[in-house]
C-alpha cells in the first residue's frame, strides 16, 4: 500500500508550503484505489503558522468538518493530515508523534513535506489494534481523474455543442441539415437550444447567409 498523489495535489501542496514561511498543516480527502490511497482533495486549516512545530488545532479540524458537512461532503473521507516543515528536512518529530496518535477513526495516513519536496508518510491504524507503519509515497503524473470528472461536469453543464440541426424546405421537401459551427458572439448562455434554432432559422427564412 502506498499514499498516491495526483500531479494537481502534489502542485497545490508545494504551493502551500511555498507560500508559508514556516510549518503548515491541513487534513485531505481520500478514496482508496487498487489497495491505495489516493488524495482527492486538500484542506488548508485556519490556524497560527510557526517556524516550528504545528499542532492540530482541533477547533480548527471542527469547523472544516461542519463546513464540509453543510456542502455535503462525505467527511468519512476525510483520512489525511498532511503538514510541512518549511525548509527543515522530513522526519517525524515529538510532536508529529502525538498528533499522529491523536488521530481517530479505523485509519488515517500522515504525510510530512518541506520545501525541497520531499515527502514521508505514515499509515495510523486504530482497529482492529493500534498500528503505525511507514508507507511510501508515489506522485502520479497522469490526468488527474478527479480534475477531469469535475472538468467533464462543468463543460457538460455548461458549454453547448456548437452544431444545430435545422429544418428547410427544399422543392417543397422538408430537409434536415446541419448549420455548422455557431460564431461565439451568437451564443449567449440565456438562450435556450429552442431560441436559438429558432434564431437561426430565421435567418434562413430572411434569406440570410448561413454560418
Ligand atoms: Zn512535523
């Protein structure tokens, strides 16, 4: 088993531990895949960034889950604590230790990073015993398949086909043909599909050059 993260996690986690000169920390949302785990999601905490340790503040920890919660999100995902220690090198400190054995749930995985983007991390086991085991961490350069889910909705939510099937009488025969592509000026996301075939048969019929 190894801790897997996208090439558009592990860019946003270095940008998160570029842009704080000290320690940082967040927790993450995970699915397991083929016997990994992969991060979906990071969260960055609220919190009181030092040069040295940094502790899970667990006020901090509440009020992402209530947050995540009111979107419903499935928090049960929520099985990475991640943290950086800037400049220093990786290791599992006193702290680190405490913090990874104050994580709950059936098992959680930590990850430690710093600037040089290196990275350790370490599987908690809670049930059915008390476990805590180096794990390795593998940084996958191919799409990322939760970006591009997201992108698919998006773009099908939003983006119409720029191809219109529109009807003409042709020597008194109705024909079916294909306007081709729209001019983007046209496309305005009120118009409904009816509006805008209706538009464009107007042209027709108005004598109107098609596109
Ligand atoms: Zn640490």
């Amino acid at each position: 088993m190894k801790l897997i993260l996208s090439k558009g996690v592990a860019e946003k986690l270095s940008l998160y531990v570029a842009e704080c000169p000290g320690e940082v920390s967040g927790l993450g949302e995970v699915e397991l895949v083929g016997g990994d785990v992969r991060v979906t999601k990071l969260h960055l905490l609220k919190q009181v960034a030092t040069q040295a340790a940094t502790d899970l503040d667990q006020g901090a920890v509440a009020e992402l889950m209530c947050d995540l919660l009111r979107k419903g999100v499935d928090t049960g995902n929520l099985r990475l604590w991640w943290h950086s220690h800037g400049g220093m090198d990786t290791f599992w400190s006193t702290t680190d230790d405490k913090t990874c054995g104050m994580l709950s749930g059936a098992w959680m995985v930590a990850v430690v990073t710093n600037k040089q983007g290196k990275f350790l991390a370490r599987m908690e086991l809670r049930e059915p015993f008390n476990l805590s085991a180096e794990v390795g961490v593998s940084i996958d350069r191919e799409t990322d398949p939760t970006l591009l889910a997201e992108v698919k909705a998006e773009v099908a939510a939003k983006v119409r086909k720029p191809v219109y099937v529109t009807e003409r009488k042709q020597k008194g025969k109705l024909k079916q043909g294909i306007m081709g592509l729209v001019p983007s000026h046209w496309v305005d996301a009120r118009w409904e599909y009816e509006e805008l075939d209706r538009m464009l048969y107007k042209r027709e019929l108005e004598g109107l050059e098609g596109v």
